[in-house]
C-alpha cells in the first residue's frame, strides 16, 4: 500500500510540477558596425542604417575567427554579425540577446 | 490473505484513477502545447522509464569500434550532418528545433547523458525514443551500425569538443542555397567588403541552429 500511496505522489507531483523556460524564440541575424557599448549592451548600426540594442550576456559566445574572445574585446567601431533572439524582460519590452557574436578575423601575418 | 489482495486491488484501481485524472487535468490545462518544458518530476520519471525499457543485454554492450581520433572524427562529421540540425555542433540542444522539442533536446555534454552506458547510447540512436523527437536511425546494415556505434565515441567526446573543432562542423551542417549566400556575404561584410544591391535584410530571419 505504501509503494501504491508512493507512485500516487509522484504522479501528482508530476502533475503539478511546474514547468520551465518558457519557449525561445527564433533566432535573427544582423550585420552592421558597433556604434557604441553600455556595459552589457551593444548598440549596433546595421548596414541599412538602423540602430539596434542588443545584450551580450556571460552565455554569448564571441569569435574572432575561430578564436574565442572575451566581450570586453569587442570595441566601437567594429563589423559584427550578431546572431540573437528576441524576448521580451520582465515589463514586457522586447530585449535583443545575442548568442552569437562574430568578429573580423586579425589580419593574416606572414 | 484475501483482505491484502483486496486492498492491492483498490489501490492499483486508485493510482489508474489517480492518473486518468491527472493526465486529463493536465491536457485540460495545458492542451498538447510543447511550448513549455516538462517539469522535473516529470523528467525523472521519463528517464527512468526510459532506461528501463532498454534491454540488459542492450544496456551491456561494449562499444566494438575501437576508440581512435579518426572514430571520433567520422563520428563528429556524421554527427555535424544528421544530429547537429536538433541537438547542435556542441551537443547543448540549443537550436530552434531542440529548444521547441517535448521533452528538450538534452545537454549531452551533462551527466544525464554521459553516465549512460555505451550500450544504451547506442540503443536510443539505434531505436529512437517514442513520443519524443528522437528518430531511429538503425537501418540495420553494418554501415549503419557502425556510424552509430562512432557516434557513440563522438558523444563522449562531446565535453571536451574544442571551438575549432565547433568551427570545422559549421562547415558540415545542411544548409539552404540562401544560408550559404548569406553567410559568404557576413564573411565578406567582415573582410571589408560591402553587401551588394539586393542582398537580404542586415537583419534577416534564419532557422539556423546554434554551435
């Protein structure tokens, strides 16, 4: 009987559990100059002329090349493409996330 | 005798009811949306369903591809090709598929994944999972068994898998004739290069996976 009351629980505890992370949405890809840096945001003008925010979180990866970079790395002025998601924060304002930053390559050295 | 049977019977009767309710109460709440992740109890109880439904005999087989950097290798181009679309480059499921899935498609790289035997591994490739979106890959053939079988050498290598190693699977993955063009395009945009008339939007729509 214990094991039957046990099973129970579980099955309503599955029925109660609450569920996570909510649905990411699709990702965006855009192409433009870094027009300036706020902390953890970047303000990137897109080679249509259009400015957008976008946060760069501890889970972006950044990349020059192939080598990876730190954001602190990333400086105005230069040509990224941005692969992101939208989502909105907690007051309900759509947030641009980068997941993906990648950066010039240096110039080849012989 | 007859009263402890009698009580199993009402409490066996009980958890069917018990379930029928929940089950039911949770499509009424819920409907059939895969927009939310399961709950952790409900994982749990996946997996462990999951794991017991894998034969012993499954469970105990040893991996007869000889570990080797070429195995992974094959393993990792064939990994690039057919897995990464849903469970990206870099094993995290962090793609729009993967992310979209009920269940998720798992972290590999983490111990729900890892402590797997290679035996089991290699059954759920081989099998798939019902009601999940892992297909059966097993076609039956040798070929086939043994790509499987490297998959399974490539999945533990996942954990240690390198940025460079992330770049050269990019170069593997399935892509549309415009996800080619576009992204010639960013590498020239970042060699110095100008987008020329007609491109697509600077900030375009993509269904592309991450790593």
């Amino acid at each position: 009987m214990k094991r039957v009351s046990g099973v129970l629980v579980l099955v309503i505890a599955f029925a109660i559990a609450p569920s996570v992370l909510a649905h990411e949405g699709h990702l965006h890809r855009l192409m433009g100059t870094v027009a300036a840096i706020h902390g953890e945001r970047l303000q990137v003008k897109a080679t249509t002329g259009e400015t957008s925010e976008v946060v760069v979180n501890d889970k972006t990866k950044i990349l020059r090349g192939v080598a990876a970079q730190k954001a602190s790395e990333i400086k105005p002025g230069e040509r990224v493409v941005i692969v992101m998601t939208e989502s909105k924060d907690r007051a309900g304002n759509l947030v641009l996330i980068a997941k993906e930053i990648r950066l010039a390559s240096p110039p080849a050295t012989h | 005798m007859l009263r402890a049977a009698f009580r199993i019977v009402i409490g066996l009767l009980a958890m069917v009811g018990a379930i029928a309710v929940v089950v039911g109460a949770s499509f009424a709440a819920r409907g059939i949306s895969a927009k939310n992740a399961p709950g952790r109890t409900e994982t749990v109880l996946a997996r462990r369903l999951r794991s017991a439904a894998i034969p012993r005999a499954a469970r105990e087989q040893r991996n007869p591809v000889a570990p080797s950097a070429d195995a992974i290798k094959e393993g990792m181009e064939h990994f690039a090709d057919h897995c990464a679309i849903c469970h990206a480059n870099d094993g995290s499921g962090d793609t729009e598929m993967g992310r979209g899935m009920y269940p998720r498609a798992p972290d590999m790289r983490q111990a729900a994944t890892q402590n797997l035997t290679d035996g089991q591994l290699f059954y759920i490739i081989e099998n798939g999972v019902r009601l999940t979106g892992m297909p059966a890959w097993g076609g039956g053939s040798e070929h086939d068994t043994t790509d499987n079988w490297r998959l399974v050498h490539f999945i533990r290598h996942l954990p240690k898998l390198t940025d460079a190693e992330i770049e050269a699977m990019k170069k593997l993955n399935p892509k549309s004739p415009e996800e080619n063009e576009q992204n010639e395009k960013e590498r020239q945009f970042l060699e110095g290069g100008t987008p020329r008339n007609g491109a697509p939007a600077p900030r375009q729509h993509t269904h592309g996976g991450k790593g």
